[in-house]
C-alpha cells in the first residue's frame, strides 16, 4: 500500500494539530489491524506535513507523534501563509521530503479570528481585521492555488497513479459564520464567505480540465480552540478533540460541504441564511461590553 501523504496548514494548535493526531491515530490503527506491516515494514503508514508560524509548537507536536505513533513520517516547516512566495516555495520543499515526492491531500486550515473585536473602534482593531482578512483569505487562497498546481503537475494525464494513490484532495476549514454576518466577527465572518467562493469557484473550474481532484468546505460551528471568540456565551461550542474527531470524519466522506456537527449547525445555518438577521444574532451572540463602544 502506498503511504498517504498529507499537509495541514496551522498545525501548531487548536483544529490543525488535532487533525494531525488524528491523522497519525487513525491510520496506525489501520495500519497495525491489517497485513500492511508485512507489506509496507520499511515505509511509514502515512506522512504528515505541518506547517504554521510557531516552529517550536510544531517540533513538539512533531515528538508527541512519533512517540506514540513511530509508523508515522512527521515534516515540519515554519511558514506565514501570507507570505504567499515563502507558501510556494516551502510547501514545495516540505513535499519534496515526503515518501515519493508527492501530496495526496491538502488541508487548508490556517486562520485566525477577531475576539469580539467591533468595526470603527480605532487603528489597531481595524489592522486586527485587516490580519484576519489577509490571513483567511489571502493566506488560504495561496495554499489551495498551489495544492491545485501540485496535483496538476504530478496527476494530470496520469491514470495509473490516480489508480495507485487516489484522487487527490483539496479540503479547507471554513466556519457556519459564512452564512452570517456575525457581530464583533465582521472580518471572520466575511473571510469564510470568501473561502467558500474560492472553493467552490476552483472546484467548478477543474471540472473541464481537471476533475479528477477533489474539493471539500467543512464548517465547523463553535469549537473551543485558541481563535475562539472571546465569548462566554457561544452556542453548542464543544472541545477542539471532539471537533478535530468529527472534521477528520468530514475529511475522510469527501463531500463538498459538510457542517461539523451536523447537528445542530446544519439546521443553524438554514435559520441564518433565510430569518432576519437582527433577532437571529441577538439571540446566539451577546450585547458587545461598553468599553468597545
């Protein structure tokens, strides 16, 4: 069995290292309850590439894995996904170093958010927005536009190693906040607006020329993770294991758009794509405190 080799942007916390866990648990197990051991002795089960800004979060992260799971090729890079030619340059550097030089799947999930921070509330809340925005929409569209490229360099013409590896896979982490223009999460909100419209955008344009690629939009609804808005009062939040659990599953089923968990928030975001916004908001999000005013 060929080794499955996946990237995972912001690795170093919250959603993304999660993912990697689970990555790294999950495929061991598999690896261990089948004949791949005898097949596959000298090559790990599966290869993680993570990257994020904290190179030592990841080191430790890194460490975490092999010791518990040392069938596991673990690549770790530092890289600023807005700085969109370090993203071509060390992604392409970080692949090159996984077993056949090749990527299967490409997690998009590096972003950050707000804290509650209001619009108009002078230069530093505005540039706070501003880094979110260029963060999650800037940052993400790099990432998918190279993933794109890779899979179309090394995939395109090639059935046998479709065949042997699979269809490639372009995921990203948006939010249910895209359905809404969420008070004190303006940017945030705005930004997962964007990344759907890229990922939808992108898919439809592949499908002519490159529709052996996969692409698949997984909002989570609130997870208690290090950009969590600072609110004691957000609906249905549940912990960062649970929710790397249920979006590593949304992975795996590969369909283009899957709200994690699916209940509540796939009725949620009905309620907030069609009823007035003003009473919907009032009711899951909190009055902003005064000093912010």
């Amino acid at each position: 069995m060929t080794c499955t080799n996946v990237l995972i942007t912001g690795a170093s916390s919250g959603i993304g290292r999660q993912l990697a866990l689970e990555y790294a648990e999950d495929y061991s197990r598999l690896f261990k309850s089948s004949n791949l051991a005898e097949e596959q002795a000298d090559g790990p089960a599966v290869c993680l590439g993570l990257v994020a800004r904290r190179l030592d979060e990841l080191e430790k992260l890194k460490e975490n894995i092999l010791a518990k799971f040392p069938n596991v090729q673990v690549e770790v890079a530092k890289l600023d996904v807005t700085d969109v030619p370090a993203v071509f340059d060390v992604l392409t550097t970080l692949v090159s170093n996984m077993p056949d030089g090749l990527l299967d799947v490409a997690i998009v999930n590096a972003g950050i958010g707000t804290n509650g921070k209001l619009v108009g509330t002078g230069l530093r809340s505005t540039m706070l927005h501003v880094q979110v925005l260029q963060t999650n929409i800037v940052g993400a569209y790099a990432v998918i536009a190279w993933a794109v490229e890779h899979f179309r360099k090394t995939r395109r013409e090639n059935k046998a190693l479709i065949k042997e590896r699979g269809r490639p896979l372009v995921a990203a982490i948006g939010s249910v906040a895209q359905y809404g223009a969420l008070p004190t999460s303006v940017a945030y909100s705005a930004s997962k607006v964007a990344l759907d419209h890229v990922m939808k955008g992108t898919r439809i344009e592949n499908l002519r020329h490159d529709s052996y690629i996969d692409f698949s939009l997984i909002n989570p609804g609130f997870i208690d993770t290090p950009i969590s808005p600072d609110n004691k009062k957000m609906p249905f939040v549940i912990p960062a294991s649970k929710g790397g659990w249920l979006i590593y599953n949304a992975i795996q089923r590969r369909s283009r758009r899957s709200e994690v968990p699916w209940f509540p928030w796939a009725p949620v975001s009905l309620l907030m794509r069609n009823l007035p916004t003003d009473r919907l908001y009032s009711f899951f999000v909190p009055a902003p405190p005064k000093s912010n005013l």
